[in-house]
C-alpha cells in the first residue's frame, strides 16, 4: 500500500501519517520527490484500516501495491534513482561505461586493461577475482590478490571498481577493496548472498539470471533493499532462449519494462549477452537507444590469450571506437556521457 500525500503537505503532516502508520506495527519507506511526497508501506496491511487514512491532514490518497516487490517498486518512489558510486551517479540521466577483463588474470593484464578503459572513456573498471565457471577444472579466479590488483588499478586511474562476490566470504573480503559489488546470474536467487549484500551499504550490480522473469529479479532487488541497502544497480546480461547463434538473448525489452516497473537504474552487458566480439558494438548501442542507464563490457588486452570469455571481449582498439559511437548517439537519446 502506498499514501500518497497532497503536493501542500508540509513535513509535519507527512509525520503524524507516518507515526499513526508505524503504531499499528507496520515499517514505512518514505520518498520525498520534487514534485510528491509517497509513504510507502510494508507489513501486514490488515493490521491498518488505510479508509481512515483520509482523516489526516495531508492525505491525498491511497493505494494498494499488487507486486511482490515494493522498495524497488515505481509506485513507491516515482523518481528514478540515481546511485552513488564512490562519486559517479548511476542512473537519473547519465550512461555510465564499466569496461575490462571477464577475469583479473595478473597484475599487468589488469594495469592494461584498466588504461584502455581509462583512456576510451569508462568510468569504472571491471574484473573477475571469484569466477564461477560452468566447469570446475576452469581458472577460478585469484581472489583477493585480484581485488588487490584492481585496487592498485583504481589507484592509477581514478576508475572505480567493480567486482564478483560469489560466497559470503567473498563479499567479506570484497568489501575492502571494490565501490560495486557484482552478482553474478548464476547467484540471482541466492537469497543468503543477496541478504549478506543488503547489509552493506555497498552499490551491488545485480546481474539478471540465465532464465529469470522480471518480476523475479526484481523480487531479487527487493531482498537487498529490503535488509537495508537500497543501492542496487540492475544488469540485463541476456536470458536463455531456443536461439544458438548468440550466447544468450538479450532482453532488450527488459529496459522500457524496467524502467516502467521500477525506479532502480538499469545497464545492459551485451558481452555475455551475445558471446560474439562483433555483436557487441550493436547491442551497446541498441541498449542506449532503449533507455539503458550504462553497460558493463569485457574488454581485454589481447582477447586472444584471454583465459576466459575471449571471444566475447573488444581489443582496446574496438572498445575505443564503440565509446565514439556511445559519445555521438548519446545527446540524441538525452544521455549525458560521463
Ligand atoms: C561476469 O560478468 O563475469 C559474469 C560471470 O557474468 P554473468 O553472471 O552475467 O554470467
Ligand atoms: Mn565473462
């Protein structure tokens, strides 16, 4: 259920609905946009007769919420969010780029990576330390040695840094080192992992998973706001179709959808959505054009010698002429670049 308060309520009038709320033993999330105020409520709504709320001063009306995700609902904040990451909004009007290798593979492969983003125009620098491959005989990442590496990255470059937590030990350890904190699609519903996040105040990127409805990740989102975190960045990375030729599909409905749905900011990785080097450029830009807050691309020194997710990842040549392309089609979708 939402309240919604009258565009002349003042502070007080906002807070004797809140208090009368939080009384009957219902919590309460409150968003103050520029143009309305909008007390949303969780809990047990049979606790709190909602007619009444009309006798209040303020009260402009009610309404109830169907969906099964509420803080992370559009009806509960009707502004977009913007999140801040260590500086860099994402989200409310900017495309923010985050580039660099599916795994940090060593301390030069990482430094390369990180200046080609750097010098393209991202503003964060992505990288594996805990990879969670299909086959457990592939390279598994080199945990807090890669963190300390793309720390050191983050150091040189100034780019922010983004990272995979895959256990609860590893966002222990990660939450030393990175400004976003990465779950992957395979982890999507683990609910243990998406709580231990929510307990942070870290931005997580949350990635959508392999066969995942929207109504399911957003319920995702909802299980780390919902402890406390409200700082989720969504990622469309593609879903599981009867389509071969492309690595997964990419949703790119998913953006309008999202942006319909939720307030939370949305960016595409068209990199494991198509799983082919060439497609990448047309699904950034498609991704843009749609409405898509950012991306998340692999981007690796020599894709060639990539221990993982090569022949999905842009030479720093290729990534450099797709951020010009980013940089001309932007104004005309009323992005600023940052
Ligand atoms: C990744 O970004 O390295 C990754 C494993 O992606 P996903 O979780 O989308 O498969
Ligand atoms: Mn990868």
């Amino acid at each position: 259920m939402i309240v919604i308060m009258k565009p002349t309520a003042g502070k007080a009038e906002t807070e004797a609905v809140i208090e009368h709320i939080e009384a009957h033993g219902l919590k309460v999330h409150l968003s103050e946009g520029e143009m309305v105020t909008i007390i949303g409520v969780v809990g047990d709504k049979s606790k709190l007769d909602f007619q009444n709320l009309s006798i209040f001063e303020g009260v402009d009306r009610t309404m109830p919420v169907t969906e099964s995700f509420k803080l992370a609902n559009k009806k509960f904040k009707a502004e977009p969010t913007a999140i801040d990451v260590s500086g860099v909004k994402v989200g409310g009007g900017t495309f923010v780029v985050m580039a660099g290798p599916c795994a940090v593979e060593s301390k030069k492969q990482l430094l390369d990576s990180a200046w080609a983003a750097k010098n393209s125009g991202a503003q964060m620098l992505r990288g594996g330390a805990y990879k969670p491959r299909t086959s457990p005989y592939s390279f598994q990442g080199l945990e807090e040695e890669g963190l300390q590496y793309m720390a050191e990255a983050r150091t040189e470059t100034g780019l922010k840094i983004v990272s995979e937590v895959t256990s609860l030990h590893a966002v222990e350890v990660a939450a030393k080192y990175v400004d976003i904190l990465q779950i992957g699609a395979r982890n999507m519903q683990n609910y243990e992992l998406l709580k231990y996040c929510g307990r942070t105040k870290i931005p997580v990127l949350l990635k959508r998973g392999l066969s995942a409805t929207v109504e399911e990740w957003l319920n995702a989102a909802e299980y780390i706001m919902s402890e406390g975190n409200e700082n989720v960045i969504l990622c469309e990375r593609g879903i599981r179709t009867y389509e071969t030729s492309t690595r997964n599909t990419l949703d790119i409905s998913a953006i309008p959808v999202i942006k319909d749905k939720s307030h939370l900011p949305i960016i595409v990785d068209p990199s494991h959505a198509s799983g082919v080097r060439r497609y990448v450029p047309a699904l950034s830009l498609a991704s843009l054009a749609a409405g898509a807050d950012g991306l998340i691309i692999e981007v690796h020194p020599e894709p060639a010698k990539a221990v993982s997710d090569g022949p999905q990842s842009l030479n720093p040549a290729q990534f450099s002429r797709l951020m010009d392309s980013i940089r001309q089609m932007a104004p005309l979708v009323g992005k600023e670049v940052l």
